[in-house]
C-alpha cells in the first residue's frame, strides 16, 4: 500500500466512522493492512514472541487457541494500536460524558498505558486467535483489571477462501428486552471497531448503559486467524 499502518489508519473517514460507532455499536474501516503484512502476522502465529498461549478448550471458552503477544510487539500491531487510539478516545470520553461517569481518556495511547501499569496492569494484550473447523469462541468479554478502555478493533487476517463459517458475532444487551445480535463478516485487514464491555443508548430516561459481548460462530471449514487489538494492558 506505500504508506505506512498509521498513515493508512490517519487518512480513514474518522467522522464517518465515529457515527456510525456511535449509532449502530461497531463500525469497520477500509482495509489497512495489506497482504504482505498480514501473512507475515500469520506466520507469527508459530513464529512471534508471545508471553502467554490459551487453548480455549480447556477453559470452556469455545474451541481454538490464542496467543498474547509479549514486549516489543510487532511493529505493524504497535503502529495499530496507537494510531486507532487517539479517534477511539475521542469518542469513549463522549460516551464517559453521556453516561455520567468520572473517568476521562488521555489523547494519546502511551499516556493511557501509563495509567494501566500504575494500576498494576503492565502485561500486553494485543493478541492472535486462530480456530480451524469446529472452532468457535463464546460471548465475552474482554476486561483485564480495574483500568479498561471502552472500545477494541480486530482485523481478520486470513483470506476470504481460507475458511468457511466463523462470523464475528457481537450482541447487545436491552434493559427489560430481549438482546439484539449483529452477525458479521470481517473483510481481511480491515478493522472491526466495537465496544469492550457496554455503549451509551438513548432511552426514555437519558442514555443507558447497553452491555455488549462479543464471539465467534462456529468455524464449518478451513482455518480463520484473526488479530485482536485491546487498548488497556492486563493485570
């Protein structure tokens, strides 16, 4: 693509993107991540430098196996994380704003983070999912402490063909309704933006707190590799 990750991540349609976040409870960009970089974080799957490696199975959190990158993450995924940050905090202190909460989000990622390790959270989070047939994740949610940034991105780094199956699942909690669920497909390199734990929604009484969680559908064939990028670091 020429440009680099973050230039590529500065030059999307942030208003665009904000609203439709805000509106709808997830929005993806354009596709960032070109070919090349995504094989090559598909070869770290084997390859990287993890500080964990979790087999879903064994804590009945669906079927598949994740890794939590270790320090120095790779360049693309830093470069990520930090240029998605400062939009994605744009808006969570609105959302703070709405719902009458005190805390408040630095404009940058380093400052954020900071906060984190203060809080004992210092271990990285960015992370690399891999499930191949019958794999699948549960609803969840993704909270590593007391310090958590309301909003994450993931980025499908398989190809189309490589898999069938395996939708991103994300769905919505209502006060006194049933829950709505959004079914979607991730377009390779482009990034999924939704909320970690819950989003602001306009009721009768002011805005709610909607709690939100998110999975994988089952995986019917082939092998789908995703990245998850999680602001907040982890206790």
């Amino acid at each position: 693509m020429g440009r680099t990750v973050s230039d590529r991540i500065a030059a999307l349609d942030w208003p665009a993107l904000l609203a439709e976040l805000d509106e709808h409870g997830f929005a993806q960009t354009a596709p960032v991540l070109d070919a090349v970089e995504r094989a090559d974080l598909d070869r770290s799957f084997d390859a990287g430098r993890f500080r964990a490696t979790i087999e879903m199975r064994r804590h009945r959190f669906g079927e598949g196996t994740y890794r939590y990158f270790d320090r120095p993450l790779p360049g693309v995924i830093d470069a990520a994380r930090h240029a998605l940050y400062p939009p994605l905090a744009e808006l969570a202190n609105g959302w703070a704003e709405r719902l009458g909460e005190p805390q408040r989000y630095p404009a940058g990622l380093d400052a954020f983070l900071e906060r984190c390790h203060r809080a004992g959270q210092e271990r990285p989070t960015p992370l690399i999912l891999r499930y191949t047939e019958g794999g699948h994740n549960a609803l969840h949610q993704d909270i590593y402490g007391e310090v958590a940034f309301p909003l994450q991105a993931v980025t499908l780094i398989s190809g189309l063909g490589d898999f069938a199956g395996g939708q991103f699942v994300l769905v919505e909690g209502r006060p006194r309704m049933p829950s709505r669920a959004h079914v979607i497909d991730l377009e390779p390199g482009a990034f999924l933006l939704f909320p970690t734990r819950h989003r602001p929604v306009q009721g009768t009484r002011g805005h709610y707190r909607a709690a939100m969680r998110h999975g994988v559908a089952t995986v019917l064939a082939g092998e789908r590799t995703t990245l998850g990028v999680i602001f907040h670091d982890a206790a």
